[in-house]
C-alpha cells in the first residue's frame, strides 16, 4: 500500500499524471493474464500479446 502512496504522491507532485494511464492498463493486463492463467481461455488472451 505504500508503493501505491508513493506512485501518487510522486504523479501529484512532479505533474506527470500522463503515467496514471500507462500504469493502469499495466496492471489491468497483469490482472486479466494472472486471471485466466488456468482457464481455457488462455490461449486466446497468449495470442494477444
């Protein structure tokens, strides 16, 4: 949680609120792989990347 507090405080400061974008679709695909990691729909989401 502090990494997290630091990323926003670190974004607040410094103005560099273009990154808060790139940081979420990374952990949005983090999550969806993590996911369906032991699905049958893995290897569709693989063929994505």
């Amino acid at each position: 949680m502090d990494f997290i507090k630091d990323l926003w405080g670190f974004m607040r400061v410094r103005k560099k609120f273009w990154l808060l974008p790139i940081v979420l679709s990374l952990l949005f695909f983090g999550t969806l792989i993590f996911m369906t990691s032991g699905t049958a729909i893995a290897p569709f989401i693989y063929t994505l990347f």
